[in-house]
C-alpha cells in the first residue's frame, strides 16, 4: 500500500525551503528589512522607456501596445505589455513566498532545482547542496546587479521544466504533463525568448537521449507515446502565452532581428559575410567567450573579473602600485580595469563553483545512464557557442546561417546558461552515485571504449583535471594569460585624451604603467587559483575521507559540502552584488537624480505646453538613451528589438547629422552640452511639426535607393517613395497650394487625431512611423489606405476640404491571441487541479 503524505515527510522539504529562504532574505537584508532597492543599470533605462506606457494604463485602464516616447515610436510588445497570461505574475508571488521583485527569482532557483532533484530521487540535503550551487551562480547575482530581471526570471525557471519532462519520460504522465505545462508556461511569461530558446537546446537533447535508449530497450512506442505527451505540454504552454509570442513573432520580422532590405553600409560600401536573415553576425558575435576566458567557469578572476572595477579596487592594486610615482599610480588605479579579455564590456564572470567543477569532472565518469548525456552535450554545447567569434571550427556560423531563429539573439555568451544548469545537475548526480557506491575507492568503474578504473584514480583524475589546473595557475600564470588587453591602449588613449594629454605623454605613460598594470591583474589571477584550489581540495578530501569510513555519517559530509558551497559561491557574489548596489528610500523618488536628470535643459523643454514634439538628446546614443523617454517623445531608445528601418535610419542619418531627417521627425528640440560642459536646449527653429502637406513625391527604386536620397532633398516639400508605392499615386497631381492646413487635434500614444482643409487633393506627411501590422487610417471615421515615405513616414492622400483624419494602432493578432491565451489558461488550471487531486488521492508521495 503506498504510503501516505505525512508532517514527517514533508518536513525535509519543509527545512530546505526554510534554508534558501534564510539565505535568500539574508543576502538580500537591505531590500527586505531595509526598505532599499537594487541599483540595476538596465532597469533605469527601461523604467524611461516604459514612462509614456505607464502613465496611459493609468489614465485609460487599457494597454496601448504602442509608445512614441522612444525611436520615434515602435510597437510596445517588448517594452512593457500586459497580457491575460499576466496572471501568471499571482503564480510567481506564491512559488516566491511574497518575495520582492527581483529578489524571488534566486529564491525560485534554489526550489526549482530542488525541485529537478526531488525527482531525479536525490537524497534532501544534498538536494539542498545543489540548489545552492546553482542558486548561488555568480552570473545571476551580476543580471540582478544589472537589471536583466526578465532574463534570470525565465532561467529560474529552467530547472522545474527539466523536471517535469523527466517525470514525463519516466512513466509519471499526468504529473508531469502538469508540472511540465504550468512550469513552461511560467517560463515563457518571463518573456525572455533567448532563455526559452536555449533551455529547448537540453530539452531537445534529452529526448534524443531519451529516444536512444528507447531504441536499444526496443520501447519506441513508449517512447513516442511520452513525446506526444510532451507535445501536449508545449501546445498548452504556448497558448496560454500565445498574445505575447504572437505579437512579437510579428513585430521581431521587421526590428534589427529580422533581415534587412538594404545591401548597402552607411558609408556606400556594399555588404558581405555578416549578413544573415537576423542580426548581422558581428552584432550576435560582439559579445563572445575567448576559449581561455571558458576558465572563468573553474576561476573567476581569470580574467580580472568586471571592466568595470579599475584595478585600484584591489587590495593587489594598493599593494603594487605604490611603487610608481604617486601621480602615475593614482592616473594608473583610475584608468585600467581588472578584466582584460576581449569583450567590450563585462560586469563579471561565469563563475559556477570550483567545487561544483571538481563534482562535474568526476560525474563524467561514474554516472550512468541516459541523462548524463544529455548533460555532457549540452554543456560542450553550451560553451562550443559561447565562444561565438573564436570558434575555430565553424560552429557558430553554421548555426547562425542554417539553425532556426539562432540568429535572432545577440550576445552568444548567454548560451552559458546552458552550462550553468548542466554543470551542477552532473555535479550532484555525482555525489549521489557516490554516496550509493561501497567502497567506492576500489569499485572498478568501466569507462568509454571498455577501459577501467578504481575509484581512487578516478577521484584522483578529477582532482588533477580541476584542482592541478588551478594550481598550475597559480604557480606559473603566464603558461596560461599574457595579462594585459588588446584594448588597453584604446581605452587608456581615449581616456587620457578627453583630458587633453599630448600622444607623446599618453604614450610615456603607457609604457611606464602598463606593466604594473599587468603585475596587479596577475596577482589578482593567482589569488583566485589558489582559492579555487583549496576549495577543490577540502571537497576532494571530504569525499576520499568518506569513502575510506573516517566520515561515517553522510549528513556530515553533505553538511560540510553545504558550508564549502556558501563560503565559495557567496564572497565572489558580493562582488558584484554589495551593499554598494542597493539605494535608500529618499533616492528613489527620482530614478534618475543619481545621473543629474532632469538636468536644467529637460525642465525647460518641459515647460512648453504642447508636448507632441521630440527631442534629440545629442549627449548620448541614440541606441543608448531610454532615459530621455521618461520626460520627453524621443529620437533615442533603448531596446534589443528596435524597428530594424529606423536604427538604419540612425545609422545612416542621424548619426551623421542629417538636418532634413531630424526635421521631418518632428524635433522640435536638441539637448547639447555648451562651452563649459554645461547642458542647455536649443529649440529647432526648421522642425516640421506632426504633419504638412508635400509639394511633390519622387518615386525611386529599392530600399537603397530610398535611403540614400534623404541624403540630399527637402522634407518640406518632397517625399521620397519606394518603387512598391507607385500605384497609390495614381491620378494624384502636384500641388504647391500654400493654404492648406493640417494639425493635429487629439493625442494619445494608440489613437491620433488630425484636421485638414486643402483647396485640392494634397499628399499629406506625418512624423509617425509606418507600422503596417496595426496602425488603420481613418478618413472622416472610413478606412482609408496610407503608405510609407521617407523611409519611416507614414502619408495618406487627403481630397480637397476639410476632413477628418484618425490613426488607430489596431492590432488584430491581441484580441485574436488573447481568446486564445483565455481558454488555454482555463484548461492549464483544470490540468494542474486534477493532477494534484489524483495524486493526493492516491496518497503518493513524490508528485
């Protein structure tokens, strides 16, 4: 008779929940007791981009899925939009236990990983060794840091989805069609399609590994009969979010991850060899692992840590510095950072554990069995990709040029994500066939191609593949870096250059301090290795101590692997993570008074009573500026998924200036900075306001040509029209009526209103993106058809007289998706319901 759920039972569940909850509110004490929050760099840019969205909810109680506060207007699929799936967000809060956002979701790491064990028949407490491990990833501490909320959101919930096909595959169907259906459900919510996309790369490889072993036992039809199950989950999952997927499956054909129609570069010449149907290759590959930088996984600091900690934050920094001149030592401790690798910027590393690495290595040989594999692939694949542009065998431009929707992200680095569940999950499966082995040390263990070893070599093997690397790093670092970047020079030049040094002192000062420079970084280096060593070795020593029967208890080995894992994962997240990242009440009322906005030049812009104008913010880039979309309609943006046509735009264009461009985007504004580095406005005396009537239309031929021909003509009175338009303008005749008026009557971010009165039928421009899969002309309240001109315009014919002119953004794919989104709801409760009353029914335990 199966045995029934009991306080007893539950209670080691009870006490590790109790554990990630301790450790969770402890680390996090400033937010929770404090009533602080999290400085996130990320986070402020989206908190500008979303301003406009914000304030409509609350004044219309409905969404606008669209906002003219950044790029001039785009869709707000990605920026913030709020779906029937969002009621998932209530699901969260409990799963959390009411923690605050974005605290829960390393909480929601710890009990999903958790969670992936209790199935996989883990003992508890070392249950509760491995979702420390992965919990604890230095890597989700530095996305909090940097307020990648949605990404370390989705990928807490990787584990559980794990979970629940593993349930699937093993003969528990409604549990884990539940578990599975409700957990990827919740990971797609996260709306990060980079986490999904790379979480199905181990869901794709554990059914194969799945299928193999159903192949050698001669079980396919169970096989298939699981997958179908499987397919089951998934539909359940992507209707339930299908609003949100839809819209932005529709949206992401026509942002900077869809192909573009040019086969020009800004400066003319033609494209070649980074073009795919996504984002270019050099833009995916920009941020990219060199395969030495892979040691960060084993030594954090192996390459200095975060580009943005100079090296004067280093008690090595001190140290070594102190024998420069004093005015090189200070310029010195300013200047260069501790990373020195290849990427542009980096917040810190992919640290996962020395000892989790040791526990991976010796996992590869004595784990059995069909996951394993699924685990090793996954993780060679996981860090295969990773290195991006240093791939030397190709990988990562096949995939980009033949793999689906591969190149739609960016940052190829992020496939690490991978490996941060893989590792631990081989880690502790490990542990856990060890714990099971008697006399482990002497127990012939059989590996690939039929050799075998004693369990000692084995244990001694994997120290000296882990522990032996890290001291060998210790002893001699220069076998293994050269410590200095190929961009030191670079940064150091331009820095010293904003201040006015001549070539010739920055080039004294180079070579003079460059080489104290590297002595600081190599310490910082050797420090680590030794670290990671001694780690290695005291896990090392547990485990032969235990095996040997000197530790007779194994809550006392798990008990110390516990303690080993915190004091080795937690120091290298505070970091990154510190009480240096966390604000008090009185700073948040302005989000952006730490970074002087709004500065005098912002207040005066806001003082005009008309605010249907944009301003260009000439202080940043374009491509980096959401902050000015919290107090005005901007030229500028912060997003990932950009309208592809106007970051063209930029490049081609607003980068370099174009008046006739800037104009007809209705900026009524600059925000430059004067002679003493004071910032000022500078109202723009030719903008050409939200619409005018145009004299003429020049037809051209391609999207090439289109683009090229703002460079030289007048807004004012020309519009610029592809090739594919031709017809629109049949019968229309110019006109250079001076009379004519239009102007617009009522705005909100979804719905524009105009007025016209023209003597004759004119061709009217208006300052608004043409977004067809949405937007809908009306002509005094008739569906009329409009176009695209000057590359991102929209323009319509308007008859003589005076008319009535509306611009809805009706999207259709919303309403479609959410009867959609409604009903799979219903049904995933229904699932989730009826599996847990089936199975409390039975009295079974493990769910």
């Amino acid at each position: 008779m199966p045995e029934k759920f009991s306080l007893k039972s539950l209670t080691p569940h009870l006490i590790a929940a109790g554990i990630f909850l301790v450790i969770t509110v402890a680390y996090f004490s400033p937010v929770i007791f404090g009533g602080k929050k999290i400085v996130q760099s990320d986070i402020m840019q989206a908190t500008g981009m979303s301003k406009e969205i914000a304030d409509f909810r609350k004044s219309y109680n409905e969404e606008p899925y669209w906002s003219n506060a950044a790029f001039a207007g785009m869709p707000a699929y990605q920026i913030s939009a709020i779906y029937v799936a969002y009621k998932l967000e209530n699901l969260q809060k409990i799963f959390s236990l009411m923690l605050p956002h974005p605290v829960r979701y390393i909480f929601i790491c710890f009990i999903g990983f958790y969670f992936l064990l209790q199935v996989l028949k883990i003992d508890p407490w070392l249950s509760v060794v491995g979702a420390l491990a992965f919990g604890l990833s230095s890597w989700f501490f530095i996305f909090i840091d940097t307020g990648h909320n949605s990404k370390m959101a989705a990928i807490s919930y990787m584990a559980p989805v794990l979970a629940g096909i593993i349930m699937l595959y093993r003969g528990k169907l409604l549990p884990g069609l539940a578990a599975t259906a409700l957990f990827l459900s919740m990971q797609i919510f996260c709306n990060h399609p980079q986490i999904t996309y790379y979480l199905g790369f181990i869901i794709l490889l554990y059914v194969l590994s799945e299928l193999f072993s159903a192949w050698k036992e001669k079980k396919i039809s169970y096989f298939l009969k699981r997958s179908a199950v499987l397919g089951v989950a998934a539909i359940i999952a992507l209707g339930v979010n299908i609003t949100g997927l839809w819209a932005t499956a529709d949206f992401s054909k026509y942002t900077i991850r869809g192909a573009s129609e040019l086969t020009l570069n800004p400066d003319g010449t033609p494209k070649s060899g980074i073009v795919t149907s996504g984002l270019d290759k050099d833009y995916v590959t920009q941020y990219s692992y060199a395969i030495d930088e892979t040691m960060t996984l084993l030594i954090p600091n192996f390459k200095g840590g975060s580009s943005s900690h100079a090296i004067g934050k280093s008690e090595a920094g001190e140290k070594i510095l102190s024998k420069l001149d004093q005015q090189q030592a200070n310029i010195a401790a300013r200047v260069y950072t501790q990373y020195f690798g290849d990427q542009p910027i980096v917040a810190g590393p992919v640290y996962l554990g020395a000892i989790i690495l040791f526990l991976f290595v010796l996992g590869l040989f004595v784990v059995k069995g069909a996951l394993k594999w699924a685990l090793v692939f996954s993780t060679l694949l996981s860090v295969w990709l990773a290195w991006g542009k240093n791939d030397p065998f190709g990988l990562t431009n096949f995939m980009l040029d033949y793999f689906p929707a591969y190149n739609k992200f960016r940052a190829v680095t992020t496939t690490l994500v991978i490996a941060c569940l893989t590792i631990p999950l081989l880690g502790i499966l490990a542990i856990d066939s060890i714990l099971k082995t008697r006399n482990f040390l002497t127990e012939k263990i059989t590996l690939p191609f039929k050799q075998t070893l004693n369990g000692q070599k084995i244990l001694i093997l994997s120290f000296s593949l882990t522990g032996g690397i890290a001291l060998l790093c210790w002893i001699a670092p220069e076998m293994f870096n050269e410590f200095s970047s190929s961009s030191d020079t670079y940064e150091v030049t331009s820095i010293l250059s904003r201040n006015e040094w001549p070539e010739d002192q920055i080039k004294s000062f180079i070579d003079s301090t460059l080489p104290a420079a590297a002595e600081v970084r190599k310490s910082i280096m050797r420090s680590d290795s030794l670290r990671s060593f001694l780690f290695i070795l005291l896990a090392a020593a547990l485990i032969w101590l235990y095996a040997k029967n000197k530790i007779v208890n194994r809550k006392i080995l798990v008990g110390a692997m516990i303690v080993l894992i915190l004091a080795d994962m937690i120091p290298v997240d505070r970091r990154y993570l510190n009480n240096e990242s966390f604000e008090n009440k009185s700073e948040q009322k302005n989000p952006f008074a730490r970074m002087g906005r709004p500065h005098a030049a912002d207040l005066e812009i806001l003082k005009d009573k008309d605010p249907n104008f944009r301003v260009w913010n000439t202080l940043a880039r374009p491509d980096q500026d959401g902050i000015t979309s919290y107090f005005h309609k901007s030229l500028g943006g912060y997003s990932g998924a950009k309208l592809r046509r106007y970051q063209e735009l930029i490049d081609f264009h607003i980068n370099r200036r174009n008046m006739a461009v800037i104009n007809m985007l209705n900026t009524k504004y600059f925000i430059f900075s004067g002679e003493k580095n004071n910032i000022m406005t500078y109202p723009n005396p030719d903008v050409l306001g939200n619409a005018w009537f145009v004299n003429e239309h020049r037809i051209v031929a391609n999207p090439d040509s289109e683009i090229t021909a703002l460079s030289k003509f007048d807004p004012k009175t020309t519009a610029i029209v592809d090739k594919r338009f031709e017809d629109y303008f049949t019968g229309l005749k110019s006109s250079t009526d001076s009379t004519g008026t239009i102007k617009l009557t009522s705005y909100k971010a979804n719905d524009l209103m105009y007025e016209t009165n023209t003597l004759t039928e004119r061709l009217a421009v208006f300052s608004e993106i043409y977004y067809a899969n949405g937007w809908n002309a009306y002509l005094d309240g008739k569906l009329t058809p409009h176009i695209r001109v000057n590359y991102v315009l929209r323009a319509m014919r308007v008859p003589a007289g005076k008319h009535k002119i509306e611009y809805k953004f009706e999207p259709t794919i919303i309403a479609t998706g959410e009867k959609i989104s409604t009903a799979s709801m219903i049904l995933l409760f229904l699932l989730c319901g009826g599996a847990a009353f089936i199975e409390l029914k039975k009295g079974k335990k493990d769910l």
